[in-house]
C-alpha cells in the first residue's frame, strides 16, 4: 500500500513540507531521496518508522549518556517543534542546543555554512585528549 500510496506528487509534497521553504524541494533534491525508494524493503522501514514514532528505541535513558552532546535543530522545523530539541538537551547531561535560524528540519542542506559552523564550534570545544 505504501509503495502504492507514495506516487512521485505526493512524495514532493511530503519532502518540501520538511523545509521552512517548500521551493527548496527542487526536483533534483527529490529525485535523490525517492532513489532510496528503490532499496528492497524500504517500505518496511517507512512502516516500522511510523509504527514506532514517539517510542525510544534507545537501550538507555538518554540521561545515562556521558559524552559532549550537540543537539542542532532548525529553528522553524514543521515536523518537529524546537521544543523537543530543547526537551533533548535537558534530557542529556551537559548537552548543547543550537538553533539554525531560518531553517526547517534538515538544516544542514537549507543553511549548510550555518550548521557546519555550529558542528565546528562544538567540536572547537571539545578537550583534545
């Protein structure tokens, strides 16, 4: 039903509403996504995704990871509001949480410079041993 369901129309629809700016959905931006459709089983893996959404899969509470965390978000995303970044950062100890301005949920493509420069300076922070 899924690999029925999901024509190339509707699939566009569905990655552009994932950016503050649906035009940013541009046909060889969706072109590469919809390859992953040809991945045997990968509606299975769409299903599970959807069956399982809310649930923590992790074998841990998030709370028992001790290593220098970055929660990078975009500061619009339609699919997942901010405040669940925020909910990750007080989740982890120690964790930071970087907004990308002007970006929905995949900052890295629609401001790419701005979220490599979040990485950089997390990283810039980290201690070298």
């Amino acid at each position: 039903v899924i690999r029925h369901a999901l024509d190339p129309e509707r699939f566009r629809g569905i990655l552009a509403s994932a950016y503050r700016d649906p035009a940013f959905a541009t046909t060889p931006l969706v072109d590469g996504y919809a390859a992953a459709t040809k991945t045997p089983d990968w509606d299975l893996a769409l299903l599970a995704v959807i069956r399982d959404q809310g649930e923590n899969a992790l074998p841990a509470p998030l709370a028992s990871l001790r290593v220098p965390t970055a929660v990078i978000w975009g500061a619009d995303d339609p699919w997942i509001p901010f405040v669940r970044g925020e909910g990750l950062r007080d989740a982890i100890p120690g964790a930071t949480l970087v907004s990308i301005p002007r970006t929905g949920h995949l900052p890295f493509e629609e401001d790419p410079a701005a979220f490599v420069a979040a990485l950089a300076g997390f990283l810039a922070g980290l201690p070298a041993d």
